[in-house]
C-alpha cells in the first residue's frame, strides 16, 4: 500500500497527473477489499498532495471512496459535460466527477 500510494505522489508531484486504479490480475476475489484498499490508497494520496480534481469510476467504488473520506455532502459547481456535473465538498476541493463504468470519460474531463 505505502509503495503505491508513493508511485502515485510521485506520478503527480511530476507529471502533475496519477491514476489509481484495480489492476485486472486478481490477488484478492473480494469486490468490497479490492473498492476499501482503492479507497484507503486514495485517502492516503490526498492527505499528502494538493489534487484539483478527483475523478471517480464505478458507483460502488465512488461510494466506498466518498465515505472513507467523510464526505456526505457535496454540491454542483459546474459541469463537465452534459451529464456529468462537478461536485465539491463543502470544503470546496478538490472538485469531484463521478460516473458509471459502462462509458468513457467525456474529454471535458481532461487538463489542456
């Protein structure tokens, strides 16, 4: 866990961009281990690095994510694309986008 989770710091103290995601080898058969360890690596990452935006995939996993980090609460601040508003916690960051896995990520999503 501590080595992904300072992959992924470095991946974005440099390139400014990181990607936490399940691999498709199977070293654990449990769908709900598999969405904490996600989300424990995730929570991780942002207690240690400024992120601007938070792009979530999958409604179980963008649910286990959000509780991990205590956030019950967010709110529409603009949208991405036609279906796909940004959220923010009352905090204000990072901006959240959430979808289902069954499409692909609108280019409005990505950095210019």
């Amino acid at each position: 866990m501590h080595a992904w989770v300072r992959t992924t710091c470095t991946a974005l103290a440099e390139q400014g961009v990181a990607m936490l995601a399940i691999g498709r080898v199977k070293a654990v058969d449990s769908a709900p281990l598999l969405e904490s360890r996600l989300a424990q690596a995730m929570t991780m990452v942002l207690a240690q690095m400024d992120v601007a935006r938070l792009l979530l995939e999958g409604g179980t996993t963008a649910r286990t994510a959000l509780d991990r980090l205590q956030w019950r609460q967010l709110q529409t601040v603009a949208l991405a694309a036609t279906d796909l508003p940004a959220l923010c916690p009352t905090e204000g960051v990072p901006r959240v986008f959430i979808k289902p896995g069954s499409y692909d990520w609108p280019d409005s999503v990505w950095p210019k």
